[in-house]
C-alpha cells in the first residue's frame, strides 16, 4: 500500500467562480482547487461533511473532481469560510487514513 498524502485546497480558481442569477436570486459558485483529484471514498467522506455542516456551508458544498465547489449568497465566501473548509478537508483526510489503516486483529481468536 502506498503512502498517503493529504489533500489541500491549493488555491481559489476565480475563472471558474462566478455570480449566478436566476428568479431575481442572486447565487455565487466559489470553485476551490484540491492538491490532486481525490479517492472516490474520500470525496464522499468530504461531501458527507460538507452536507452535514450546520450553517451557510451546509447542503451548498460538493467534491466534483479535483474541484470543491461551494455555492451560497453573493457574499456568503470570506475567509472564515474558507477555514472551516480547510478543517473539513483536514477531517476527511482523517477519515480517510483511518480506512486506509489494516484492522488490528490481534488477540482475535478466529476459532475461539
């Protein structure tokens, strides 16, 4: 088994970010670049955290690809936003290690 390593947000890809308006609702997509397109099982471990996050980030979030992409407000995105995000990566780079990790099987008697 290789080696992990985590995924960061690397940086913020203001091209691909953008104020969307539909039904006079103004609506920002915030795209956030990851370090490397992660593991299936890590993306849904980082979307499940997302969704689950209570507040402005809840339910608006998502791993699409090498990609986080955070919808909300017109000025819901400040830096404060941003570092709870890189909490929720950090998380799922814990969870996702813990998966990676082989059980520790020992004292199970198989036949006991």
């Amino acid at each position: 088994m290789s080696e992990w390593e985590d995924i960061t947000i690397v940086r913020h890809d203001k091209e691909q970010s953008e104020l969307l308006t539909a039904d006079d609702v103004e609506l920002t997509k915030q795209v956030l670049v990851l370090s490397a397109t992660p593991p299936p099982r890590w993306a849904e471990i980082c979307t499940a955290a997302l969704g689950g996050t209570p507040g402005r980030l809840g339910r608006m979030a998502e791993v699409r690809g090498q990609n986080l992409v955070v919808w909300g407000g017109p000025k819901v995105f400040d830096e404060r936003d941003a570092e709870h995000l890189m909490k929720l990566v950090n998380y799922s780079n814990d969870k996702y290690r813990e998966i990676l990790e082989p059980a520790d099987l020992s004292g199970f008697d198989v036949f006991g």
